[in-house]
C-alpha cells in the first residue's frame, strides 16, 4: 500500500468550481483522503450518524446554482461510517499511485487498518472491521439520479445505477509455501507452523497477506480529472454523526465564492473586514500572493425544507442540530473561520448558513495550528494515561 505523499507534492483544493492548486508546506504530514464531488454531496447514503444500518438509504444534495439536484439511492449492503473512511482513502490511494489503468490497489490489511486508525489499526478487531467494511462496499449498489456520471454532466431525467467497489479479493503469499511444504520443505514446514500458531492467538497474517481491490471506471475516472476535493483524514476521523457528513457536503459544495481582505492576526478582523468592505471576486486564476492581503471563501445557504433534508435533519430540532454541527466543525477544523446560523437580512422567522474557510497561505497557518492542537491532546492523553 503507498504511504501518504510527501508534504511536497502539490495538492488539488477546489475550492469554488475550477481547480486550484496550493502547495502544501513540508513540515505538514497530512494524511489525505478523496471524496468524489457528487458522492460528497450525497454522503448521507453511508448512514454516518445511524446507530443501527439499514440496507437501503437515501440522501439528496444541497441545491447549486444552475446544477440539477442530486438524489441517490443505496440498496443491497449496510454503509458504514468505516466504509466511507474506507472508500474515502481507496481513492486517494488510487490519486497517489498514479491512477494506473487497471484500477487495482494492492495493499495488506493491517497497513489500511493502520492508515484508518494510526496505531490503534494494529488490533485484529480494527482489521476485521475493515474487511467487514469491503463487503459493504461490494454487495452495495448506488443510483443516482439528476447526473451523468461518466460526463459530469447534469442531466436531468438521467438514472444510473453504480458500483461503489468493482472487486475486492487476497492473495495469500503463503499459498507458496504450502506448496513447498508439500513438497517436504522443512524450512517451509515451520513458517507453516508458525502462521498456525499466530491465527490460533488471533494475529492472523493480514501483514503478510496481499489484498486488492478494483475501483469502478466512473470513479477511477473522477479522481483522474480531479472531481472531486482532497479532505483532511484526521480531521474526517475526527468528525462524529451529522457533524460529518454536513462537513463532507459544505467541503464538496461548489458555491464557495473567493475573496480577498487585508492580511490580519485577528480573525474577527478579518471576519468584520469580509462582513463590511466590498470586496474584488477573484478570478479563476490566483494572482500572486499578496502579503498585504489573504482570501478567504465564503459560502451562504438560505435554510429551507429542502437543504435541511440535503443535511439528513428532518426532525423538529433541526436548527439547534444544525447549530451543534456548526460548532464541531470549528472545532475540530480550524480552517473554518465561520460557521454559523444566522437570521436573513431583514427578517426575523427565515436563517441562513453562513460559512467562512481560509484558503492560501493562511490555510497553512490554520492546518499548522489544527495539527499543533491535536498533538497536544494526544500527548495530554498518553501523560493521563501513564
């Protein structure tokens, strides 16, 4: 399985429509995952925030202007929270190996399992939960209707029915030695002993084994061209129930608009700045970086029945769990300098979602920040601990 890509290789962003490219700085181990845009606006399918999975799941997207809106359908598998992390990273693996031809990753499962869970993976529940997971993904089918998803076209009227793994199988490479035992092989005759006495206590041979799996030609297709956005895993790992997968919308939305403001420590300054000045929209081309200045997106949604039902919050306290998701996002992403729920202009019964992320060379500074945080509460739990 290939490690995360160097800190040094350029990342694709998208943030609002076209592609763009920022540099990633070399002190930023940040471990990468890759959600499909449409998928992304349709993460409800994978059921995060459910406490028991059901075989069939429905989500639609968050309206775009001009885009037709998105419905799709899961049928034939349950659709976990570790299938989404599982699909999720398959791409971004698949968009750091080159995206070969035959769309095939080789991986063993104890090195996925570490990817997911960093040290944690080593248990052989947390492996068990990644092969059980595989199994989601193959026996389930996704159709989604409103889109083209070989031309990323809207297409109204249009029904496919997709697959969100083509094959996934292992290879034992102890298969060789077998047949050396069979051979009377006694050096071959002791590995094999020794596999049995490692599966007797539980360890299995998901380090030695080879696994593959074979993403479908849509998808391979998507990650070639870029369709998709780049996310923080351990921020995505991080993210619990609603919280996650509204994440995962507003960061696949297409609607965030680009803007400049001058350059600040404070990020109420910098919020207040956005909130009063006109502002020139940038184009789709980046100009120079300007140290007088930094950009920031934006992105507002009017609430309605619709976009609540995008969110997967059909319920009477919809709001206050909007609100509650607001906050574990700018909690745990702090490259979120706004996410609130606010009145509209003008009127005391209709709110909006307002939305503010820091892209360029303050998004650094913020992931920088992020992963400072959560090192030290990472090294605060193991002094507890101890």
């Amino acid at each position: 399985m290939s490690k995360p890509e160097n800190a040094e290789k350029s990342v694709r962003m998208t943030p609002h429509g076209a592609d763009a490219m920022a540099e990633f700085d070399d002190h930023l181990p940040i471990q990468r995952s890759f959600v499909e845009r449409h998928i992304g606006q349709l993460v409800g399918i994978f059921q995060i925030d459910s406490a028991e999975l059901k075989d069939r799941s429905q989500a639609q997207s968050l309206a775009t202007g001009g885009m037709v809106g998105l419905v799709a359908v899961a049928d034939g598998g349950k659709l976990s929270e570790t299938a989404f992390n599982i699909w999720t990273l398959a791409s971004q693996m698949f968009n750091e190996d080159g995206c070969p031809d035959s769309h095939r990753l080789d991986f063993t499962l104890g090195a996925l399992s570490r990817r997911m869970w960093g040290e944690n993976g080593r248990s052989s529940e947390r492996r068990r939960r990644v092969a059980s997971a595989l199994a989601e993904l193959m026996r389930t089918r996704v159709v989604v209707m409103g889109v083209d998803p070989y031309t990323l076209e809207p297409a109204e009227g249009a029904v496919w029915e997709l697959n969100l793994l083509e094959a996934a199988g292992m290879r034992g490479d102890w298969q060789e030695i077998m047949e050396a035992a069979r051979a009377g092989d006694g050096q071959a005759l002791s590995s094999l002993a020794a596999i049995a006495a490692r599966r007797e206590n539980g360890e299995g041979d998901e380090d030695r084994n080879t696994w593959s799996m074979v993403l479908p030609k849509w998808l391979a297709d998507s990650v070639r061209r870029g369709h998709g956005v780049i996310l923080d895993y351990e921020i995505q790992r991080a993210m619990r129930g609603s919280a996650k997968r509204i994440w995962v919308q507003l960061e696949s939305h297409t609607g965030w608009d680009q803007r400049a403001v001058a350059a600040s420590d404070d990020v109420q300054e910098l919020l207040e700045e956005l909130d009063t000045t006109s502002m020139t929209l940038f184009s789709d081309v980046l100009p120079e970086a300007d140290a007088d200045s930094h950009e920031l997106d934006r992105l507002t949604v009017p609430l309605n029945n619709e976009v609540y039902e995008a969110f997967g919050l059909t319920h009477a306290n919809r709001k206050r769990d909007l609100e509650a998701a607001c906050a574990s996002i700018l909690a745990n992403d702090r490259t979120y300098l706004r996410a609130e729920v606010a009145n509209e202009p003008g009127s005391k019964r209709r709110y909006e979602l307002r939305l503010v992320r820091t892209t360029g060379a303050l998004r650094q500074e913020r992931l920088r920040l992020g992963m400072s945080e959560r090192a030290a509460r990472k090294s605060s739990v193991r002094k507890v601990s101890a």
